[in-house]
C-alpha cells in the first residue's frame, strides 16, 4: 500500500519562529489533507489540497504532487500551535485515507 | 450543529467483553469512517462506509465489525476485546468527492484490561 511519511517527528519553536512540516508520498494520490490534533485531543482539518498552494491566515501548504510530496508552512508561530500536525492522503479509485505519523510541534513562549 | 458525536468518552473493558463504539453525524454526510490511533503510528483506518448499506474494510478491520443502516450513524462493534485494541477511536465523516472537509469526533479512549 501507499507510504505516507512526515518529517521532522518533533519540533520545538519559539513563539513568533517559521518553520516548514513535509509530507513525502510513495504513489500517486488524488486527495491530501492536513490536519492539526490540539493537546486535547481534537482533529481539524486545515487544508485540502492535492496540488497547488492554498493559504489560510499564518498557514499555507503546497503539494507537488509530481514529485510526490506535500509542504505546511506555519508562520509565526503561536502557543496555540501546538500539537500534532498530520498529512493524510487517498489513492485515486479508493476511500481509504491513510495517515502519516505526524509532526509533533511544541512552540515555547 | 452537533457535528460528529462520539460515545462514550472512555471505556474499560475486560479481555473478551463485547462492546459497541457509537458515532453519529448531522450533516448529512455519506463518508464515514473509523479510526484507530497509538502512539507514534498516526491514525489508522479500520472501516469506512460510503453510504448506508455500504461498508468497506480498512487497514486494521481484524477484531471489529461495522454496520450502516442509516446515514446518520455508523456504529464499531467490539465482539470479544482484546489487550491490543486498547487505543483511542475517532469516527469521521465527510461528504464525497472532491474538497470534501472531514470532520473528526471527539474520541473514545479505549482500555481492555
């Protein structure tokens, strides 16, 4: 099946740092996902975005989907940053989203 | 809105108990899914279904069962639980095709003793 892997698995930053999170896939996908799980527990999708660049306030991603992989950009970061940031994909023809491990984020104050 | 609802919250089950995971969602959605997540794997898919009648398997379908007999509610079935399922549950649920946002639930943190 596809492999779907995320660098780095932790990261600390402080308040107000850049810092860039990477998806790498293995084959082609017809939809990409990243989500943000908060220090409670609680998942929300950020973008969706199987090519091309989409921007939403202090965050933006681009995917190249050619070269199979998947960029999150967080600009200065906030505490609220914090948690686990993960990539997921859907090969084409399927339903079946698979999960990298995720990128811990920790942005100090 | 409720959005994707979750119970219960926690759960302690002994090895061998059966029990059902509830998930139920108000918008419409026809893309629900299950999830399981351990530490440092992410989460992984157990089942999903793309509308009710329909059910798939997933990356880690073994020890669980599913069923969608409406749209609203996609229920996970434990039937006999073992010390390896305990993880943390989310349901999801989406609509299909492309752009669709997947909406999380909050949860079920599952413990088999």
């Amino acid at each position: 099946g596809i492999q779907v892997e995320q660098s780095p698995p932790d990261l600390i930053l402080q308040e107000g740092a850049n810092s860039t999170l990477r998806c790498n896939f293995s084959d082609s996908v017809n939809n990409l996902q990243w989500f943000h799980q908060n220090p409670w527990g609680q998942l929300i999708n950020l973008f969706y975005i199987p090519s091309g660049t989409k921007q939403n306030g202090r965050l933006s991603a681009t995917t190249v989907a050619t070269e199979r992989y998947s960029l999150l950009y967080i600009s200065s970061s906030q505490t609220t940053d914090s948690g686990v940031y993960f990539c997921a994909v859907e090969r084409g023809g399927g339903f079946k989203t698979i999960f990298g491990a995720g990128t811990r984020l920790f942005v100090k104050a | 809105n409720a959005g994707v609802t979750q119970t219960p919250k926690f759960q302690v089950l002994k090895t061998g108990q059966s029990m059902t995971l509830q998930c139920a969602q108000d918008m419409n959605h026809e893309y629900m899914s299950w999830y399981r997540q351990d530490p440092g794997m992410g989460l992984r898919l157990i089942h999903y279904s793309v509308g009710a009648g329909i059910t798939d398997q997933g990356e880690v379908p073994n020890g669980y069962n599913v069923s969608r007999s409406t749209t609203e509610d996609f229920p996970l079935r434990l039937l006999s639980a073992a010390p390896s399922q305990t993880s943390v549950y989310f349901c999801a649920s989406s609509l299909v095709g492309p752009g669709a946002e997947a909406f999380f639930g909050q949860g079920t943190r599952l413990t088999v003793v």
